[in-house]
C-alpha cells in the first residue's frame, strides 16, 4: 500500500467555529445575559419574590419604589410588582415554550415529509399551511380563545396553531434545500430508508433555520401572550402577567406609573433580547463571510 | 524587438491574512506583445489568478499591490487614479472568467449588456450600441446573431455563453484580453472552438491575450510564450515550443510528467507533497521540500531568475545543470 | 469469457419536467466484465449522468434492464432493492456536497455498515477507521467532520464509504472532475490500486480522455442518449470508428506543441441539438462530417467491426461472421 501524502487538516469543529462567530458581537451577549436573566427569574420566582404575589396590602396601595421594602413600588391594590413581575416571568416563559412546543409539534414532521417526498404529502400539507397562514396571527387566537375560553392554556394553544405553518414553512423550505444536496443522493444509493435519511440528514442540517425561527417565535409568543392577557383573554385576574398588570395599572396611571412601566419594560426588553439572539444565530451559522 | 504591449515589471501583491500583510506573489515580471498569446500557468494557489487580478487592480480591500510596475503601452496602471484605471478596465484591458453563467446578468438581455459596456465606455447612443452588439455576436460565432441579441443568458448554452462573454470584451476593441481559465469549465469539443476562437482573434486584431489556465494541453494548443508559476513566483518562462522541448525548471518538469495525456505518452507521475501556503513560504528555493533535485544551497537564500540557455528566465540554482526532459519511448532517461 | 458483472439492455431514461418527458437515455446496451475498469465516456447532454443513475436505480429507467449477476434490478423495489444495492455503490462528482456535514467521518463511511450489516457501534468504528487507514488517511481523521479536509481527502473518504461493503461494482461520477489537477492524480491512483487489490468492476463516468486512458481497460462513449462506440480502450484510441468518437480525440489537447499543432483536426461545428427534438436518423448526422443521405433517414445499429468492439455508424463495415453469431 503506497504512502500517499496528506494535506495539513484545518482544526477547528463545526461547535468551536459557531462560538467564536456567535459570541463575538457584544449585542449577542447582552441578548444571552438578558435572556439569562428572564430565565432566573422565571424560574425562582417562588424563591427570589419578597412579597406574595396575589396578596394584597390596603395600607401599601400605589407606593413609590423602594418604599417599605417593595423595590418597585406596588399597584392599587397594594400587590408588589416585584413579586408580580418575576410571576409574570413566569408565565411569560411557560407562555412562549409551550406555543413554540405546539408549533413544533404541528409543523416539523409534515414539513419533512413534504420537502422530501413531494407529491401528496406536499400537496395536502402545503395546502392546510396556505389556509393557517391566511389567518392574521393575533384575530386567529383571539378566535381561538375565544371558542374556547379565556385561560392561560387556551391561550398558548391558540399561539402555537399560529406558529405551525411559519415552522412548517421555514422546515419544508430548508428541507428542500437540503434534499438537492449530493449526499441525500448518496444515502439513496446505499439503500438507507427513508425515516433515517429524514432523521440523521434533513433533519440536523435542517436546523439551523429552524433555531433562528425558534428564538423569534419566543419574543412573538411573549408578546402575543402579553397581548392577549391584556385584552383580558389569557391569564385571568388576579393572577399575574405582564400584559394584565398592564392593563390593570393604567387606572392609577396618574397615580403611580411604575406598575405600568415595569412590566412594559420588562416585554420590550425581553422581546428584543429574543429577536437579537434570532438574528445572531442567523448570522453564525451561515457560511462565513470571506474565504472559507 | 517591438515595444511590449503590457509589461508587467517586479509585481508583488499582498494580503491582509489575519491582521497581518502576507505577499501572496512575489516579483512577478513577464511581457505581452501585441498579437501574442501567452499562459500564465500553474496550479490552484500558484498566484496566477491574483497576478490578474492585480493587473487590474480588482482585489479590493483585503489586497493591495505593494511593489512593481504594470505598464500599458509604457503607461504604468499602478499609478493611475480609480477614475482613469475605470476607464482601461473593459475598454483597453477586458477580461473574461471561467464560469459565464455567473459573470453575466441573468436578468438582462445579452444585447442589453453587451450595449451597456459599449456605451460606458464609447458614449455612443443606444442604436449604435445595439448594432455593435449585434456585430460583436456575430464575430464570435453566434449564429443569428441578430434575433439572438434580445435572448437572455440562461438561453444560451455554456459555451455559447463563453462566446458571449468574449463578444461583451471585444465590444470596446480591447488592446489585450485576460482570459482566467476560460475553458475549464466546457466541454473538450467546445473548448477546442472557443480556442481557435481565441486565436484568430489575437491574430486578426493585433490583441494580446493573456491565458490563464492549469492546462498543459491547452497552452500547447494556443499559446506562443509560457510563464510557469508556483508558490507565488514565476519559476519559469519561455517560448512555448522551448518549454515543452525542454523545460528547465522541475517544477514545470514535473507538471509535464503528472498529467495523463490523450495520446497515452508517459504514465502519470505524481509530485509528492503540496504547495505552501503564504504564511508558511521557505525561505530558499519554494520548490525545494518537493523537489527530486534539491541539494543544500536551494534552501539557503531566496532563489534569483536566470537566463535560461534557450532564451527566458528561470528560477533554479541547477538550471544548467539538470537535464529534464522526458524520456521518449524506448530510450532511458537521461541522467 | 466469463459472465458479465453488470449486463445493462436497452435502457431508457428520461426527465419528467412539468408534463413532458425528456428522453435522456435512448437505449443503450452496455456490459462490464467482474474486475474490469470501463469508462462511460461523454460531453454534456450525451446521457452519461442519467444513465448511470437508471443503472443504480436512483431514477427508475422507463424501458429495459439492468441485470448485476443475473438479478434485474429494474423491477425491484423495497427490501430487495436494498440488499441489491450492496453490491453496486457509488462515488459522486462534487465532494463538498457529497459527505453530510453534520457527521464525522466515522459516521460517513459507517452508514453503509448501519444500512446493511447489523455490526455494532465499536465494531463500525474499528471497520471505518481501517477503510481509513486504505484510503491513505489515518485513524485520528475518523472523528473529524468533512468540512476540515480538502477536496481530494474528500473524495478518498467518499472511496472508503463506496467499498466499505466490498461491493462488486463501484460506479465512480465524474469522481476527479472536481479537483484539482495534483489531487486528481492521487486519487485515481488511489481508486486504481484499491480497485485491483479489492477485485473490484469499475463503472467510470468522465469527460476526460485523458483519465480514460490511463485507468480504463474499456471505453464507451455516449451521444444524445446513445451509444455511439464501445471498444478496448487501446483501440479506440488508436483506431476510433465512430465519427464523433475521431471529432472528440481530436478535439483534446495533446501537451506538446510539436505534436498538437501538426495534428489533422476533426472540426465539429455547431452545438448539441435539443434533446426533445433531435435529427431524424441518426443522433449525430446534424454535425457529422462524414453524414450521407442513409444517416439523414435511418438511424444506423449497432455493429460489431472486429471482435469486442461496437459501432453505431452507417459507414462502419460489420464483420459478417460477428454479426451473425449475433442474431
């Protein structure tokens, strides 16, 4: 067997190099710290609170913040809009990975079969897509609570029918992109079926798009979830949410404004954390910029 | 002997690897007579296609000429403005690339942008542009030229599209044509038309073109002088049929000797070992580390050109030593 | 003569776009003996990708057969078709697209053994990393991903994948067409020796006379879906029959200037004819210099000059006691 000579191999794996692209703008790790601190107080909200959310203070009725020991003050009612807030983080985030769960759920499958098979897969599929997506996303959940009632799960449901035809969308797009590829052809060629060719080759390479849609789909989620418990459709009273305690703090608006601006801050600040790791995805994994 | 139509003189191009300035051709000189064809050969990374890209200075941000001359007629393109350098691109310099289908707008006729070069750089009217389209097609063979100057380049087949491109260069009657790699990417049938093409151009206009290509076979065909490149240096340069008759330099050697041949001469050697790449250049001699011939003093000190016996230069302490031509079937080799 | 490995018979393969069908494969009959090496040799449009991909089953041919060891591969389907596939594997043209990048190369060239044999996870491992190790790379590439290596040790790695099984016939796509031309060298190299040691047939589909000379032991070439000559390969370059065949020869550069510019050229005009509408006769009688009035209206069959060797041309004499044993 002859010595054949071999080139130097360029180290660097596919994990290490979506790191360095990834971390390296400053507006990508804001978003993560942002997005790390939603996620703490989501989930020690029963621990990090100071008050009781639901209890409420006659003699504490639209305090200033850092008064009595509520650090941001409290609501008419005397609630502490600390307490409230990490609730709502709470809800906000069950909000989002339930609906992005129901999306997946609805849109991943059919859209690779679709991309890959053709045919009628496509067809019907594509088809029931078309229709979802005809639907103006918010007027399709309020429909949809509305049928249903007005409660936080209803709610999500009602987010994640949204987001199935967008993910099946952005999968079957990917999917078709994907199965062009000469390795797809390979596969065949060897004789793998079909459900391993859809599980271990369309389905890794296929999620890259799908991270960035995710990540976008969080901020519209909490949003929409905000939304809608705003219009009194989603979390009821008295339990807390960001869009409710909107709602519920524009009477004592002149008052005291800070059980109006907090929760505001916090949707804005939150959303845009999402869309900023959307994008910063996006702009990772794509081929690099220059040579190769 | 006549004045050379384009002089290259001492180029040395950079570029910006990883913060830092990296030459990436080095001291490259070579002549282009009027009417003359000649390759500038070598392998994927030798610099041949940078060096062209130099000549017209298309490099961009992340390169930039740091030394040499490139003169046009005895005008120095190096020195020119950006303004004035706009003005010789396509007009006194065109240039065409290997793959036509993604150097021409799919979303506009061929007419139109033959028409657009025309009247960028004549400033003729619209009618006019049109007929010297329609002209210029017809000169490089497009039968019907005129119905097919309003058809859009995904109607053309690959080598009707390299026809087209060399039409969109000729429009401005260029003074010399840089072709980068045109033939690659065609079939050996068509390759062989747009070559004679080629030829008969530089013949008929007095254009000089400048070929650039990996294959030997090709240069045989068309070319009158060779510039043999490797790791960013010309390591030889002659008359084509001297070259091939005798090559001086073992890198050329070897490239002869590596390609399989239709008409089934020689085995195929492979030289072992790759390039280097601009951060990692020796010092001495490139060539050394896979080189038959190399002996202590090539790695020493950078290797100057010479005059070869034959006429050119090369760029190897052991030029006139070494015997490297092929041996013919049935005789040994000589040693 | 032995038996042939690979016994395609008239094999038609066309293209579905929107309603119509473009005929891409107008029949043709081609063998390959076990070991051999034979070039399917062709511009683009003559036919060569799709019928390579009608003899693999990747698209199904709409007319004849494909028999590898006697089992037709036409008719089968599902399991079948997959135990068949064993024995027939492939190498593709572009190796930055043919290697999943999502799996280390360990998982590549381990897919077949997943596919076909019911080897365990170390035992894969141990299996891809000597196909490594016979390809020329080492054992420590094994987990590395495609994208870290050029396009050459791409290919070696899509080598080490097709013969992972010992197939009896490997089908190589324009598998050099790719690389660059030092790369080009070692890897057919490479596919030779590999080729001799396994035993192994090789179907090789090219444009390059070049290569077909050095690794063929047959040569096919192909026009506008058909075949127009098939002979050894020293033959046909020494003595081409068929008109295109002499056009083509001709047409590829000889790297030495004395020689080419002293050669007596064939000078095809024109360009390839549509495929949906192509010359009444014979498929090359639009651009043959030879063509009378006979290839105009029919188009001419198949002969056999001499002994191994056939020629689709009017003006090719067969040998009357070859083309009666023939019938």
């Amino acid at each position: 067997m002859s010595v054949l000579p071999t080139q130097a191999v360029v180290v660097e794996s596919p994990r290490r190099r979506f790191l360095r692209r990834f971390a390296g703008p400053w507006a990508n790790r804001l978003a993560l710290a942002v997005l790390a601190v939603w996620l703490i107080a989501a989930v020690g909200a029963p621990w990090l609170a100071p008050f009781d959310p639901l209890a409420q203070d006659i003699e504490a009725r639209r305090l200033a913040p850092f008064t009595d020991g509520h650090l941001l003050g409290t609501d008419a009612l005397g609630r502490d809009t600390l307490s409230r807030l990490l609730y709502g983080a709470r809800v906000a985030g069950l909000a989002a990975i339930t609906s992005v769960g129901v999306g997946l759920l609805g849109g991943v499958i059919p859209a690779l079969l679709a991309g890959l098979l053709r045919g009628w897969w496509d067809a019907v599929f594509s088809r029931i897509a078309d229709a979802l997506l005809s639907f103006p996303p918010l007027l399709l959940a309020l429909a949809i609570v509305g049928v249903m009632g007005p409660n936080l799960t209803n709610a999500m449901l009602a987010i994640g029918v949204v987001f199935v035809p967008r993910f099946y969308r952005v999968v079957r797009a990917a999917t078709l992109a994907v199965r062009e590829e000469t390795f797809i052809e390979a596969s065949r060629s060897i004789g793998t079926p079909t459900h391993w060719v859809l599980r271990r080759h369309v389905l890794p390479n296929v999620l890259s798009p799908l991270a960035v849609q995710i990540s976008l789909a969080l901020g519209f989620a909490i949003l929409a979830e905000s939304s809608l418990s705003f219009l009194g459709l989603g979390v009821q009273p008295p339990d807390p949410s960001w869009g409710s305690m909107l709602s519920e703090g524009r009477a004592a608006w002149f008052y005291t404004p800070w059980p109006v601006i907090v929760p505001t801050v916090a949707v804005v600040l939150t959303v845009l954390a999402c869309n900023v790791l959307g994008d910063g995805l996006s702009d990772s994994v794509g081929r690099e910029k220059g040579r190769a | 002997m006549t004045t050379p139509l384009l002089s290259v003189q001492d180029l040395t191009v950079e570029f910006a690897v990883r913060g830092a300035w990296q030459p990436v051709v080095t001291g490259v000189s070579f002549d282009v007579q009027p009417g003359q064809v000649v390759a500038l050969v070598g392998e994927s990374g030798s610099g041949k296609s940078v060096s062209c890209f130099a000549l017209l200075r298309l490099h961009g941000e992340s390169g930039r000429t740091s030394s040499g001359r490139v003169l046009l007629d005895g005008r120095d393109l190096l020195t020119l403005s950006e303004r004035e350098m706009a003005d010789v691109r396509g007009n006194e310099i065109a240039m065409i690339f290997q793959e036509p289908m993604t150097s021409l707008n799919p979303a506009f006729t061929v007419g139109a942008q033959i028409a657009e070069v025309v009247r960028r750089h004549r400033g003729v009217s619209r009618a006019d542009a049109r007929k010297r389209a329609v002209e210029v097609l017809d000169l490089v063979g497009i039968p019907r030229a005129a119905s097919r100057v309003g058809d859009y380049p995904h109607q053309f087949s690959g080598g009707m599209r390299q026809r087209v491109m060399i039409a969109m260069a000729l429009s401005t009657d260029p003074r010399m044509l840089i072709a980068d790699e045109p033939t690659t990417a065609l079939d050996v049938t068509i390759q062989a038309q747009i070559l004679d093409l080629v030829k008969d151009l530089a013949r008929d206009f007095g254009m000089g073109v400048l070929l650039v290509t990996h294959d030997l076979g090709v240069v045989a065909d068309a070319c009158d002088q060779v510039v043999v490149m490797y790791a960013g240096q010309v390591v030889e340069r002659a008359e084509c049929f001297d070259l091939f008759a005798r090559p001086r330099h073992p890198y050329t050697a070897g490239l002869m000797r590596s390609l399989p041949r239709v008409d089934g001469v020689g085995g195929i050697e492979i030289i072992p070992g790759t390039p280097p790449m601009p951060d990692q250049f020796p010092v001495g001699c490139r060539f050394s580390p896979r080189c038959a011939h190399s002996v202590a003093a090539c790695d020493d000190a950078p290797i100057p050109l010479t005059q070869r016996e034959t006429g050119g230069t090369v760029r190897c302490l052991r030029a006139g030593e070494l015997d490297l031509r092929r041996a013919r079937a049935g005789e040994e080799a000589p040693a | 003569m032995s038996e042939p490995l690979l016994q395609v018979r008239d094999l038609h393969v066309s293209h579905r776009i929107g309603r119509r069908a473009l005929p891409a494969v107008r029949g043709i009959d081609l063998d390959v003996a076990p070991g051999e090496v034979v070039a399917l040799v062709g511009e683009s449009g003559s036919g060569k990708s799709s019928a390579v991909r009608g003899i693999t089953q990747l698209i199904r041919p709409d007319r004849g057969s494909v028999l590898l060891d006697g089992v037709d591969l036409v008719g089968l389907r599902g399991k079948a078709l997959r135990r068949a596939r064993r024995d027939i594997q492939m190498v593709f043209q572009d190796p930055y697209s043919s290697l999943d990048p999502s799996m280390s190369v360990a998982e590549v060239i381990g897919e077949p053994l997943i596919v076909h044999t019911d080897q365990g996870r170390a035992e894969r491992r141990r299996t891809a990393v000597e196909m490594l190790e016979m390809v020329g790379l080492r054992a420590e590439h094994a987990d590395r991903y495609p994208h870290e290596f050029s396009g050459g040790q791409r290919q070696r790695i899509a080598i080490a994948r097709a013969l992972v099984l010992r197939p009896k016939l490997v089908v190589a796509d324009e598998a050099v067409s790719a690389l660059d031309v030092s790369s080009q060298n070692q890897v057919l190299a490479l596919l030779q020796e590999l080729i001799a040691e396994l035993g192994v047939a090789c179907l090789f589909i090219t444009h390059d006379l070049a290569v077909v000379r050095q690794i063929a032991d047959r040569v096919a070439v192909m026009y506008l879906g058909t075949l127009v000559e098939q002979d050894d390969t020293a033959s046909l370059f020494e003595a081409p029959q068929h008109p295109y065949t002499r056009a083509l020869l001709s047409a590829a550069p000889v790297a030495d200037p004395v020689v080419q510019r002293a050669r007596q050229r064939v000078r095809l005009t024109g360009e390839l004819p549509d495929p949906m509408n192509p010359p009444t006769g014979c498929v090359f009688s639009s651009r043959c210099p030879d063509a009378i009035d006979r290839c105009h209206e029919e188009a001419p069959e198949t002969r056999s000059p001499r002994a191994g060797a056939a020629v689709a041309c009017h003006l090719v004499e067969p040998d009357p006691v070859l083309q009666a044993s023939l019938r």
